[in-house]
C-alpha cells in the first residue's frame, strides 16, 4: 500500500486514476478501494485529490510559477480545477494562499520550463511531516500488499 500511496505523491501529474492505479497495483479497482479506505480512510479518488492539492500548495509557496503552470504539474486539468480543490482542502484560493506564503520561504524565480521538477522546490511532493517521498518512477508498476 505503501508504494502506491509514494507513487501517487510522487508522480501528482501522471493518470492517477482507480483505474490505473489499481493496474499498476495488480489489483481490481474494487479492491484497491477496499485498501485505500481501510488504510487511509479515503477512497483513491479522494485521496489522489488531497495529495494533487498539498503538492500545488508547496509549489506554490516555493515558486512563482503561474497558476495554470502549478494546475499542470500537479495534475490538474485546469487552474479553475485546482483552485476548487484548493477551495475544498484549504478554504481560501490558491491566489490568496500564495501571498500569505510570501516571505514564508525563499521563492524560485527561475522561468517555467514546463517540466516537473526543472525548478528547485518543483521535485516530489512531501508528506506532511516534511519528508521527501522516495516513491517509484512513472513507468515502475506500484505494488500492494496487505
């Protein structure tokens, strides 16, 4: 389980779906979402969303990256999309998210390559502890295990 839950926060921008998932996994969609709730109380989806939504959150604290540009990298079909699940998990935009962080740490100003981690701070996404996630790359399978 511990290797999906890396994958997701690792790879935020890649097809996180419970279908995908659950391939990567080996598993049925069914049975990946039994793990899901009984590991982390959420299903995949739900799940997938916070992780996306903590990851633009420390982009957007660490960069100054445009919105559309953190909605990419983190998975998100558009700014609007992000900035609703933004809404959801934090209650304030991410626009008003970014300017509380401001001064809280050094930003990157390095322009915008449109590749995941070709900025500093635009790397894995971490866990809420602070560590980094050391999850498998895109094109490892994601196993199961329970």
């Amino acid at each position: 389980m511990r290797r999906v839950v890396d994958h997701i926060t690792g790879h935020p921008d890649v097809d996180l779906s419970t279908a995908a998932l659950a391939a990567g996994a080996g598993v049925s969609e069914r049975h990946l979402t039994r793990l899901f709730l009984k590991h982390t109380g959420q299903a995949p989806g739900r799940f997938v969303r916070r992780a996306r939504t903590e990851a633009a959150a420390q982009l957007l604290a660490a960069t100054s990256l445009p919105m559309a540009a953190v909605a990419a990298r983190c998975g998100f079909g558009t700014a609007e999309t992000l900035r609703q699940a933004f809404v959801d998990l934090y209650g304030i935009p991410p626009s008003r998210y970014r300017l509380t962080q401001a001064g809280a740490q050094p930003r990157s100003s390095a322009p915008d390559t449109g590749e995941p981690g070709a900025e500093p701070g635009a790397g894995p996404a971490t866990e809420r502890r602070g560590g980094p996630t050391a999850g498998p790359t895109a094109d490892e399978p994601v196993t199961v295990a329970d």
